[in-house]
C-alpha cells in the first residue's frame, strides 16, 4: 500500500511525523509538506510563484519532501511528479488544533486532502482538539485502530473522512462516532495593533468559540470524548435552489437607464462611470 502524507501546519510539526510514523506501519509512506505553516490556506492552488522540491534526510519512515506552496500543492505535486502514479490513499495532518464545523471550508489540512479526493484518491484529515501542549504520540493507538480499519476495509473512492480528536483533557476517550458537520462559531474580534514604524496593522482570527451542541454533530462528538468521522465530498452544488432562481432565465439585455454617479478613489482620483 502507497500512502502519500502531508498537513498545513508544515514539514516540521509534530503532528506529521506522528501520522507518517503510525501509517508507515500499514505501507509505502511519502511525505510531501509545506516548507511553512499553511493553517487556513484552504484548497489554495499556487499559480503565479515557481514551486521549489527539496528532499529532506529523513530518519524515519519513507522518503520526505518540503515544498514552497499550499497543502493542496503538495498533494498535486506529490500524486504526479515525487510518486508518478496514484497512491492508495493521502493522509492530511495531525493539524495541530480543531477542524469542526465551518473549520473545513477554511482549512488548509482539509484542503490538501480535498485535492485527493479530487485526484481520484481517497483521503483522511486528521485533527487534535486540545486545550493546552499537544499530546500527539499519545494519539497514536487511536490513528493505529482507525488507520487498521481503514486498510482493511478500503474507503470509496471520491470521500474525505474529516477526523477530530480530542485529547484526554478535553474529555475522557468513549469511542469512535460517525458524525455530520456541525454549526460552531469563532467570536469576530479584529485586533489593531501598531507595527515598529507606526504603521496600523490588522489581525484576525477570534478566539473565543460557541457551537450549537448537538451531540450528532462533529462539535458535539468531540466535546463528548468521541473521536468524530464526518464525511466529505467536494460536491458544493445546491440542488435545492434550482426552482426559485428560474426567473434568472428570462433575463434580457438592459440599457443602463441613468448615471451610476462618479467615485473618488483613495488616492483622491475621481472615477467616472462610462455614461459621464
Ligand atoms: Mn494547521
């Protein structure tokens, strides 16, 4: 079995040479990960920089590979240019924090194995919840079990299994749920802060977070014990506004009837609209 491993938190996390250790006892593992923390990258693509491979030497098992772009590059790059061919399945993590509810649309962990899925390669994200120090290799009976599974009985081909652990701390270990995604909410605090030239700069990221707590959701399984499995398809399509959005199809072309009026820019250019 071929297992390409990579994560958002970059090459040199922990929470990836605990995963590629556990999986590298079920096959073949490749690393190929960020040079730097990409957390919060998504399913980025680069296309307008060069990517630069660097082989590292690796003590541990398989080959490992940094590259100077996105999670979703390394899995590109590692499917079709360090393996050359599919692997059995892409590995993504262990992300060093959440990725519940709405985490996964912004996530760079979940984005890299987006693109596996999108390969034609199954994946897992994996993710640790934790409060405090991340007890990663304490982790690594429970990644065994499910990676043991995963290997026995295979996954279908175009599902993600978004996987969130919580660490002891959080709440005592009850077991393995199958869960969906759930509804949780980062506080919208915007820091503003002066940098060493006096110029103002803005940082984001709340850290105060609510969810809905139902417990047949991924938030809700964890802050229970359970390690959660929701699962994922890059399927974004909503069937269910087709019909109310029909009249968009009687749309003929329109005049402009009036002027939109005129913009002053930033830098004090006034911008005319094309009736001025
Ligand atoms: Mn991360």
């Amino acid at each position: 079995m071929t297992i390409l491993v990579t994560n958002d938190d970059g090459i040199l996390a922990k929470g990836l040479r605990v995963l590629a250790e556990v999986a590298s006892e079920f096959g073949e593992v490749t690393v190929v990960a960020p040079q730097v923390e990409r957390s919060g990258i998504s399913h980025a693509i680069t296309l307008s920089e060069p990517l630069r491979l660097s082989k590292l030497e690796a003590d541990c098992c398989g080959e490992w590979f940094a590259l100077s772009g996105t999670p979703a590059d390394c899995v590109f790059i590692g499917i079709h240019h360090v393996l050359g061919r599919k692997p059995d399945l892409v590995l993504s993590g262990i992300n060093r924090g959440p990725n519940l509810g709405y985490d996964v649309l912004y996530s760079g962990t979940v984005g890299g194995a987006m693109e596996a899925v999108i390969q034609g390669v199954p994946s897992v994200a994996l993710s640790l919840v934790c409060k405090g120090s991340y007890p990663f290799e304490e982790m690594k009976p429970h990644v065994r079990a499910f990676l043991a599974e995963v290997t026995k009985g295979g996954l279908e081909p175009g599902l993600l299994l978004n996987v969130n652990m919580p660490s002891p701390e959080i709440a005592p270990f009850k077991g393995f749920k199958i869960t969906k995604i759930g509804r949780r909410f980062y506080s919208n605090d915007i820091v503003v802060r002066k940098d060493p030239r006096g110029n103002e700069y803005l940082w984001i990221g709340g850290t105060r977070v609510t969810m809905e707590d139902d417990p047949g959701s991924d938030c809700g399984a964890v802050k229970r014990g359970f390690i959660s499995i929701t699962p994922i398809v890059p399927d974004v399509f909503a069937p269910w506004a087709i019909e109310g959005l029909r009249r968009f199809e009687g749309l003929r072309p329109l005049e402009a009837p009036f002027s939109v009026g005129k913009f002053k820019s930033v830098r004090g250019e006034i911008w005319k609209s094309a009736k001025d």
